[in-house]
C-alpha cells in the first residue's frame, strides 16, 4: 500500500527545511555544501529506522517546516549506483518491516497491518537529480530502502532487488525521517551519496571521504534547486 500525501514542496526564499542525518560527520558535510544558508536546519537523527523517528518527531514538534530531508551516505546497488555516486528518492521504503512465511517475505502492507512506503514529490526528485547531474555530479533516481541491519552479503541484496525491483540504495534513516513528517503532512525527500556496494561486507572498499565530498557538493546544488 503507498501513503497519499499533499506533496507541494517549497519554492519561496521564505520557506525553512529541515536535513537529518545519522552522524555529525554528515551534518559537517552538508553544513560545508549549504555556505550559511539559514532556510536549512542540519539536525542529527541518529542511527537506525526508531531513532531517527523519534528525534525528528521532537523537532518537528517545537518547529514548522515546509519540507523534510533525510540524507547522509549509504550503500548502493551495484546494478544501479555505482560508489561515490547520488541517489534521490523516488520512494523510501522500510525493507525489513514485515514477517518471514512459507512462502516468503510479506511487508506490513500484505500484512494488513499498515505501510511501509512513502512517496516523495516526483517534480522535486526530478529537478534536483537533473541539476545533480548538469553540475557534473553522477546522481541517479530511485527507491531508497530503509533497513535496521544493514546488508552483508550477495544472497541478501539479491533478495532485496526482487523485493523491491529497482531499489537504488540502503541506509538505516530514511523512513524513520520520512514517517515523522508524513505524520504531520510535510513533504520528505531522501538523498544518499553512496560509500559502497551493497552486499559483502568489506570495509577495505568504502570510499566514505569520497562519498562525504559528494554529499557536500550536493547539497551546494540544493541552493539551486530550493
């Protein structure tokens, strides 16, 4: 089942958005991207689905904001996003939340017991990935998985492409962030710049500075686009 959402995003130089990330290394970064930009508030959500959701919530309390971004670095999949690449949402999706039966993996909405979908604004997915790739940045567009374990090996990221065909990337925040401001009507986006392959575990082969650099010049075409 996919969440309907009032998706209008914010254009105006008056409207204020809200970034959370997992750690202050990406806050760092991002801060770096934005030059002082004060219509941004980098927040940190802390690791996994249930901390991000809870610390987004109690900012979203105290704060109205016009949109929500969870960002950060993360894995991507080798057939669709190569390491140091961008990726932003078109869905954020929590992969693991369901149960294991007989015949397989069900999610909560096959369940019945609710979603495990978000959508995000198509236009705004579309133009920041079109003005990504004009800066000369290689980004892609695509779902974006939330796991709370993260993946290791071939077997479990070949499961998780059948589950969900055309999953782009993982991390461990999104639809914590992205539940949180559906809760409350606020238009969520998710970008993730991709540090390794998702799939063995083989620390060796992240590259996490460059991925960090590409999270900053990212979030410099942000001013662009918002």
């Amino acid at each position: 089942m996919n969440v309907n959402q009032n998706v209008a995003t914010p254009r105006s130089k008056g409207a204020r958005i809200l970034i959370m990330v997992a750690v202050s290394v990406e806050r760092d970064a991002i801060l770096r991207g934005l030059q002082g930009d004060t219509r941004f508030d980098v927040q940190l959500a802390g690791v996994g689905p249930v901390a991000a959701a809870v610390n987004t919530t109690k900012i979203l309390a105290t704060t109205p904001y016009d949109l929500v971004i969870s960002a950060g670095i993360g894995g991507g999949f080798p057939s669709q996003a190569e390491v140091t690449s961008l990726v932003v949402s078109t869905e954020i999706i929590a992969a693991d939340l369901g149960a294991e039966t007989p015949d397989g993996f069900s999610s909560l909405d096959e369940l019945g017991f609710g979603f495990t979908r978000i959508p995000v604004d198509a236009s705004l997915a579309n133009q920041l990935t079109e003005a990504l790739q004009l800066a000369g940045l290689p980004a892609h567009k695509g779902p974006i998985l939330t796991l709370a374990t993260v993946t290791g090996t071939a077997e479990t990221a070949a499961e998780l492409q059948r589950r969900v065909p055309g999953a782009t990337a993982e991390a461990m925040e999104g639809f914590g962030v992205a539940s949180a401001a559906h809760d409350l009507g606020i238009p969520v986006l998710e970008i993730r710049a991709i540090s390794n392959a998702v799939g063995p575990r083989d620390r060796s082969a992240w590259r996490i500075k460059d991925a960090l650099d590409a999270l900053e010049k990212a979030s410099t075409v942000l001013l662009e686009v918002l």
